[in-house]
C-alpha cells in the first residue's frame, strides 16, 4: 500500500508547498552586492526560524522535566505568544493575498493574484512563511515562464546557505505531510 501524498518537485528537486501569503516585486536594477548580502542574513535568520518551528518535537509535560526544562518550556511559550501577537500586528497592514505556491532554492512557482508578471522580468519575489513571524522570505528572481496567472521563476544569486535551509524546510514539509497521511490511513485488517 503506498501514501497518498503527492511529492512536489519543482526543477527537478524536492519542493516546499502550501498556500501562503506571496507577492512579486518587479525591479529593473540588478541587485548591489551590500544589498544581497543584506538578504542573505535576513533569510538566514529566518529560514533558521521556519525551520526550528517544523522541527520542534512534542512536548513533554511530564513532571520529571525538572525546573530548569520547566522554565524554558515556560519562556518559550512567552516567546511565542509574542512573536503570534507581533505577526498579526504587522500582517493586519500589508499582508498579501494567500496563494498556491511551491518554491526550493533553484525558483518557484506561483498562482498570481493581481497583475501578472512578463515572463523575463526581473524582480523580487516575497513569500511570508508563517502567520507569527511577519518578515517574508524575500528572493531575487527572473520570471522563466508565464502561463495565464501561473508564473514560474527563477532565482538568482540565491546564496548557499540560503539555498540548503529551503531545501531543508522543503524536506521538512514532505516528511510531515507523510507522517500525516500515515496516521489519517485506516488501519489494515489481515484475514
């Protein structure tokens, strides 16, 4: 018996896939070295965030923890209650409209809600991971194809370390959507 999960490639790799906030930017200047750089770190940090938060195992309330685990699990919930509540702070203004997207780090591929982009048209493409933490991943791409409101892109310059956390969050998404339809499949009955 196989899953029903479907695995999504894009490029010829594993991609990530869900229904999330996107925007396209077009930019007609190619992007400074100072300015890549400045993506780079900030989708480090965030990547290593998305990533932290699919990783996360399930908690153990057990009484055994002790009180320094207790204290930490304790800080972490604070943690998060305060990154929920700054997200829908931020998102309330300038969220955009959620979409079909699947992206890893050679491009993405996109259902356009608005205007379209040309197909070789150079910009940026912003996609907002998580509903608490309000930055987007933001990735300089080309468009390579447009096919009504689909719009399939390519990324460009896209650093390495960048490029190994989207795959790892790519991976990430599929072994959870696996797990997931292990556990929805009904048991089977042997005669």
């Amino acid at each position: 018996m196989t899953d029903s999960i479907d695995t999504v490639v894009l490029y010829n790799e594993l991609a990530y896939h869900d229904v999330l906030p996107v925007q396209w930017r077009s930019r007609e200047q190619p992007f400074s070295r100072f300015e890549l750089a400045g993506l780079e770190e900030s989708n480090t940090v965030l990547l290593q965030a998305c990533v932290a938060i699919q990783e996360q195992p399930a908690r153990d309330h057990s009484e055994d923890a002790g009180p320094l685990a207790n204290e930490i699990a304790r800080l972490d919930f604070k943690l998060n209650l305060v990154l929920q509540l700054l997200g829908k702070l931020v998102s309330r203004e300038r969220m955009p409209i959620a979409t079909s997207v699947q992206f890893n780090a050679h491009g993405a591929s996109w259902t356009a809600i608005g205007p379209v982009p040309a197909d070789g048209e150079n910009g940026v493409l912003r996609i907002y991971l998580h509903e608490s933490l309000p930055q987007p991943l933001e990735l300089p791409a080309l468009v390579s194809g447009v096919q009504g409101s689909l719009v399939r892109a390519r990324f460009v310059e896209l650093a390495d370390p960048v490029g190994e956390l989207i795959q790892r969050l790519a991976f990430l998404c599929h072994r959870r959507e696996v797990a997931d339809a292990r556990k929805s499949r009904p048991p089977s009955t042997s005669s």
